[in-house]
C-alpha cells in the first residue's frame, strides 16, 4: 500500500522542491496545493496520510487550517507544520492546533523526511 502525502505551501519553488524531494525519496503519491483552501478541498478526496502545511499561507493561518482538517470525519492523517520561525510563540500554537510535528522550515528537507518516516513507523 503506497502512502499518500499532501504538501501545502504558497511559495511556489519550496512547494515544488518539497514535492520533488520527497518523490524522490520514494513517496509515490505525493500531491500539494498552492493554499489553503485548495489544500482543504484535496484533503477530502485524497485522502492523504501525511500533510506538511506551511504556517503562513496567504488565505489562511495554518494553524487554523490544521484544526480545520483535524475537525474532518474521517481523517486520521498526521500533520507536521513547517516554519521559518520556529519559537516558543510557535510550538504553543503548533500544540494548540493538534499538529503531529512543528519542524524549522529548510532547503534541504532532511528533517522533513525523517519526521515523516519516523510518522509512518508508528
């Protein structure tokens, strides 16, 4: 059974580079969404096993659109919310939203990989 992963992310070339790495790390069922209200849409008929969501989008916190997806029937996916300031600020709200995993958001998408391998093995 492939796993499914969803990318949301309204910078096009983190978005992109996200997508590519994670197919090539062997992920072949890897779709993303350029905000979050298409990313919401895909949600429902993709069904994915892991969402990365960037927290700042420009139509939607991704905080709120994690408690949004969470609040879905029949979801039981992980979320891991990536960002460019990881602070305390950060990790309170991360906690409050019911993400899986607040990670620094980088180029090399090392920790992403692991922390959904990692997600998968649970």
């Amino acid at each position: 059974m492939s796993k499914k992963i969803l990318v949301i992310d309204d910078d096009d070339q983190d978005r992109k580079a996200m997508t590519i790495a994670l197919q090539r790390d062997g992920y072949d069922e890897v779709t993303s969404a350029k905000n979050g209200a298409q990313g919401f849409e895909i949600v429902k008929s993709f069904k994915p096993d892991i969402i990365v969501i960037d927290v700042v989008l420009k139509d939607i916190d991704g905080f709120d659109l994690c408690r949004q997806i969470k609040l879905l029937e029949g979801f039981n996916g992980k979320i891991i919310m990536v960002t460019g300031h990881l602070d305390a600020v950060n990790a309170k709200k991360a906690r409050k939203s019911g993400t899986d995993e607040l990670l620094e958001k980088t180029l090399d998408f090392e920790n992403i990989n692991q922390t959904i391998n990692n997600l998968f093995r649970q």
